[in-house]
C-alpha cells in the first residue's frame, strides 16, 4: 500500500488524482488539502482547507506527496518533501523554477507530473548518450495569431484552450507561452541539461508530449492522448505503469506536424530562457511577475500583451542574487511581486 498525500485537491490535477487514487487499491489517500476551497466530498482521514501545508504532511507520514498546488505557494510542500528523502509527484512547476537551486541539493526523488517532463522522465530511463530534449506545446488558443490580432484579446477566448482542460492560470500560460518558459527551467533542473540543450517545437494536437534527441542521431518520442490522468498515474503508481481508462490511440487517424515557436508575437518563452541562464533568483522572479501579470490580466485589469511587458520590466530591474536558503528565495519572490505590481496600469 502506497501512502499519497495530495496538495491542490480540488484543482484540475487534484480531481484526476482522485479519481486514479480511487481506482487502485494499492493507493491510500492519507490526507488532502486545498486552498480556499471545502473538501466535504474528498474522503481522506485527514483534511485542509488553507494553513501550512508541511503541518498537515507531518501528520500525514506519506510514502509520495502529489504536489498540485498553483504558483510559488507550493515551495515549502516541495522543500519539506526532498528533505525527508520522500517521493514527490511534482505538478507544482513553479517551486522548481522558483526554487530548484535549492530542491536539486536535496535528497528526495522527484517524479515529474506535468505531461511534457513526465514524457521525458520515461524516454530517458535506461539512457545515455543524450544530445537535446525537445518540449512539445500545443500553441495555445492564439497560436498563429499576429500581435496586431491579439491587442484587444479578452480572457474569455484566453482560456478557451485548443486541446487540454486546465485551471485558469495555466491555461493563461499556454496561452503566452510562458508555460513553456517554465517547463524549459523545470527540464534544466530535473533533468541537469544545459538550457542550449533543451529546443522547444509547438506540435497543435498535443499527442507528442516530448522527445528525446540522441547523438547517434536516433529520437525517442512519447506519444498519447492529452489527458493528464497518463502522467498522474505513472507518477503515483511508479515504477509500475498501472492501467487508466483511456482509449488507445488510433494511429491510422494521426496526422503529426511540428513548428517552430513564434518567440516574436509571444516573447515569454525567450525571456524565461534569458531568466534560466542567468540563474540565481531570477527564474525565482520571472515566475513572481509572471503570477501577478496573469491575476491581473484575469481580473480584466492587463491587457494580454501586457503580461510581456510586464515581466521584461521586472527581470531588468531585480538584481538576481543566488538564495542562499528558503528565506532569501521568498525575499526575491516578494521583490519581484512588488516590482510587478508598480508597472500595472488599467487596461
């Protein structure tokens, strides 16, 4: 029997989760937590609503813990799990950008959840002789679109994303490309690869999830349907492949195209890789800003464009000191918030 403790219960990742929870007996959930919302329909011996996370992880003697909380809030659940040396299903890619100088000097393992680094975790056990990863993106709701056509973009059509059902800020980052921004810093730690070494292509359907590029010129490729309960369920179940209720994907009906990026039109992804090479705080604040240019725009108060604009202003002006320890990474994440929040103005 698996012990899971599941953060962000109540989310998109976090629904699915118990729904794969649910349908394998091997798996107990020992406790569960949201953010604001109520888990009256949740059935876990213990539950949260708010308050510190690592408390309730304390309580809870978890053998994995499901990190699917959204933004930088999900840090300290992802430090206190490395540090005891348990099992962490990460879905919470902000703490790694935020915090990975920190996270990769402990001793935990972390098992990716996001479909793209989960793709990559499986192409490349057993591996050696890499050349490059690949991180594949849908595009987003605006892919192809000019910045002419995206002036007056309103968070409704935002939202409605081509071919995955998320929560509202992630489906905002695909939108901008920033969630492939993050994805790119959250490779380079999980998987040490320099940021030269990491390409990232948009493939529309999302049915390639990543490949692998090796130097005998072969390519591994993790083909499925965009559905995360593929990902949630390897990462829990993990090293075994238990089964999900999907189809099988019908390769006869599959038509593949890759593209580039346009990093012109959606420059959020160029300024994360800026952000990850300097290292230090600075993917720590292109995540801030980007969490508070994303918030705003959702309330109707940014424009689209603006969310860009936004984070560009906040990575010339922090200075990008390493953290020495959690204290001075949440100095920075505080910095780069108060500095995102000067350059608002209404739309």
């Amino acid at each position: 029997m698996k012990r899971v403790a599941l953060l962000g219960a109540t989310g998109s990742i976090g629904r699915q989760a118990i729904e794969i929870i649910s349908a394998h007996p091997e798996l107990e959930l020992v406790a569960a937590a949201s953010g604001t919302t109520p888990l009256d329909d949740v059935d876990a011996p213990l539950k949260q609503v708010g308050g510190d996370l690592t408390e309730l992880l304390e309580r809870a003697e978890p053998d994995v813990v499901l990190n699917a909380v959204v933004g930088f809030a999900g840090i300290h659940a992802t430090l206190w799990t490395l540090e005891r040396g348990i099992d962490l299903a990460l879905a919470n890619k902000e703490s790694l950008v935020a915090g990975g100088e920190l996270a990769t000097r402990l001793r935990g393992r972390i098992i990716p959840v996001d479909s793209e680094h989960s793709a990559l975790f499986q192409c490349l056990e057993g591996q050696s002789g890499v050349e490059t990863l690949v991180l594949t993106g849908s595009g987003g709701p605006f892919r192809g679109r000019t910045r002419d056509e995206l002036q007056d973009v309103t968070a409704e059509q935002a939202l409605a994303h081509p071919t995955w059902r998320m929560g509202p800020k992630i489906t905002i980052d695909s939108a901008t490309l920033a969630n492939k921004g993050l994805e790119l810093i959250e490779a380079h730690f999980l998987f040490d690869v320099p940021y030269d070494r990491i390409e990232v292509v948009i493939q529309p359907t999302s049915i390639v999830h990543s490949l692998v590029r090796f130097r005998d010129g072969a390519a591994l490729a993790h083909l499925g349907q965009p559905d995360m309960r593929v990902p949630i369920s390897y990462a829990l179940t993990y090293p075994a492949r238990a089964a999900t209720p999907l189809e099988p994907l019908d390769l006869t009906r599959l038509t593949l195209e890759f593209q580039a990026p346009d990093v012109e039109t959606f420059p959020m992804l160029e300024l994360a890789r800026e952000a990850g090479k300097k290292g230090g705080t600075y993917p720590a604040s292109y995540n801030a800003a980007n969490e508070v240019a994303v918030a705003s725009f959702l309330a109707g108060k940014l424009p689209f464009l603006g969310i860009a604009d936004v984070v560009a202003d906040v990575l010339e002006r922090v200075d990008g000191s390493p953290a020495r320890d959690l204290t001075d990474l949440i100095a920075a994440d505080e910095t780069a918030r108060r500095f995102a929040q000067e350059q608002l103005t209404p739309v």
